[in-house]
C-alpha cells in the first residue's frame, strides 16, 4: 500500500481559515458549532476531507461532478505534477477524488506510491479481461487511482484492433464508477494518440500545460487545432484551459512568453499561473505533498485548484 498516513491528504486549518477569510480562532468556533473534529498532528491542525466537505457544503459549495484531464503533446511540461497536485489539493477540500494514470511512463502512479508490473491496469479493461472498479486502487478516503505501468504501452494497438467508436472507449468506462467520485482527473502521454483522443472525449475540462520556451508555444497552437477537430468530429462540449506552468520571474522570457499565450487565446488561458520552484521540482514523491510545507508551489497549485474547482477563488 502506498501511502500509510492517512492525515497527508487533510486539509491544515489555518489554510481553510485563509481560504475563508476568517480568522483560525473564528473557524475553531464554526467547527464545533458543526461538531467537526481538529486533529492534531506534529503541533499542525489538521481537518478530515469528509469534514472539510460539511463544512463547505454548509457554506454553500457544491461538489458537482467533473472529469478533468491534463494534455499536451509535448513533453516535460508538468502535466502530471499538476494532475498530481491540483487532484491531491481538491482531495484536501472534501473531493472523492479518482486519479486515472493513462500514460505508460507511469509517473502519477508512481508519485501516488504505485510502482509495480503485476498489477492490472487500463489495458485489461480494454480488453475486458477486469472492470474499471476492479483495477482501482484505495490510496485514502478521498484518494483512489487506475494505476499505469509500462503494459499500457500496446493500448493503441487494442483501439486500433478493437474499437470501432473510439469516443466511448474511456468514457463508457468512467460511467461504471461515476456515482463514487466527484473529480476524475486523468495524466495523459504527450502526444495526440487515439487514446488521448478518447480521453479529450470523456473529458469535461482539458488542462493544457505550457512552458516558457517556443516549441511549448508551437505545441500548444497545434494541440489547440487538433482539439477543435475532435470537438467537431465527435459534436463535443469540453472546454480548455491552458495553465502556464514553470513561470520564472527572474527571466524576461517568461514573461513575454506568458504576454505571447495571452496575445494567442487570452480567454482560453487560466488566471493562475504557477512559478518555477524547487518544492513542485520535488513533489512527484510518495513521501510528502507541496502541502505540507509553506512556499510558492503550494500558494500557486491551491489557487489554481481553487480556480478550476469554482471554490471560493
Ligand atoms: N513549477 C515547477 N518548478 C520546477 N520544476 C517543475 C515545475 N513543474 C514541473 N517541474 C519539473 O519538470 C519536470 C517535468 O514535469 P512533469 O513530469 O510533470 O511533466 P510532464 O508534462 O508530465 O512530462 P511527460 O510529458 O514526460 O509526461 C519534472 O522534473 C518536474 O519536477
Ligand atoms: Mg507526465
């Protein structure tokens, strides 16, 4: 089993506090009024997810149901530490949470803990030998993933030889467990393959991820082109969103490079963008999250999950 504390995936109330603008004495006071419990961990206080869920529902958010995945055909762009982050973060906030690692690298699965050859994986569902229910894997009480490893890599091959409709090949199998989760997000490969094309298909919002450099510039023109055909082709309604990512304040071409992708699909583009630091360089690790300490990583993922999550932004 990956990871055993469980309490890595609570929310820190001074966190909540902030996000609620009001003071962590305040809040105590809310939250015995609502008989929920703070934990105390390490001199940290702590909120339990199906804790932080009452809390919020009784402030009025609602956990509507959203399938999110994380593309772009070029590579290195921190797809799966935003996938990785922005899904742990909405776990924290009371999501039912079901990560779907569809990239053969395996690297989501392998931030969650999830590191191992034998276990069944999206390709046996493919092939119906398993469920999607049977290959998922309980990391928390919010936190499940489909986990990746290399034998993903002939998931093409099976489409190609299997599917004649394409469009429903991930989606169908999300339906079976939908009533379990409120967010699915899903690490995809960098490239525009069939699979990712069925994934584009499922998805209710696609996360692009950019870099400061021209080719990410090049790739996400040409991401965006392709995403228009599949929504044509398939008669969609997704909408995408790109997320500047590795924002470096101390280059100026990062900043005429974030001015470039406004200047190409400013309303496409999310508000947050999230700086270049050594806390996300190190997050794609079973061991801790970005939330567990103080930095920009952190202040800049609990924006941007926030952001997309319609929560309190
Ligand atoms: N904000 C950041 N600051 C510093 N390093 C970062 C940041 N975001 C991502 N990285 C680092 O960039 C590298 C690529 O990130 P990641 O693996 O998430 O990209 P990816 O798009 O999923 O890659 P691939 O296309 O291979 O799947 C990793 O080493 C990661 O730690
Ligand atoms: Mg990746």
């Amino acid at each position: 089993m990956a990871r055993s504390i469980q309490n890595q995936f609570y929310l820190r109330l001074s966190d909540l506090a902030s996000m609620m603008k009001v003071s962590g004495d305040e809040l105590k006071g809310e939250l015995i009024n609502l008989n929920i419990k703070v934990m105390l961990s390490y001199g940290k206080a702590l909120i339990a997810p199906s804790d932080v869920r009452a809390y919020l529902k009784s402030k009025g958010y609602t956990y509507k149901k959203q399938i999110i995945s994380f593309q772009m055909l070029k590579g290195g762009v921190a797809k799966t530490t935003s996938c990785l982050n922005i899904g742990l973060r909405a776990a924290m906030y009371g999501h039912r949470v079901l990560f779907m690692d569809l990239d053969q690298q395996a690297n989501l699965s392998l931030a969650l803990g999830v590191d191992d050859l034998k276990i069944p994986v999206f390709l046996d569902v493919l092939e119906k030998k398993k469920t999607l229910s049977d290959v998922i894997i309980k990391l928390s009480s919010h936190v499940s993933l489909v986990p990746s490893n290399l034998n993903n890599s002939v998931i093409e091959r099976v489409l190609l030889n299997s599917y004649r409709n394409i469009s429903n090949a991930v989606k169908k199998q999300i339906e079976t467990v939908l009533n379990d989760y409120d967010l699915v997000v899903i690490d995809t490969a960098p490239s525009l393959s069939m699979l990712n094309t069925s994934v584009t298909c499922a998805s209710d919002k696609i996360i692009l991820p950019v870099n400061p450099d021209k080719f990410t510039v090049y790739g996400m023109q040409k991401h965006l082109l392709d995403l228009d055909q599949v929504k044509k082709d398939f008669d969609l309604d997704f909408q995408e969103k790109i997320l500047f990512t590795k924002f470096d304040g101390r280059e100026s071409a990062s900043q005429s490079f974030l001015d470039q992708c406004f200047d190409i699909c400013g309303d496409k583009m999310l508000d947050q963008y999230i700086r270049t630091s050594s806390d996300v360089k190190n997050s794609i690790s079973p061991q801790k999250t970005i939330f567990d300490s103080v930095g920009n990583g952190k202040e800049d993922y609990d924006m941007v999950s926030r952001e997309i999550l319609g929560l309190f932004a």
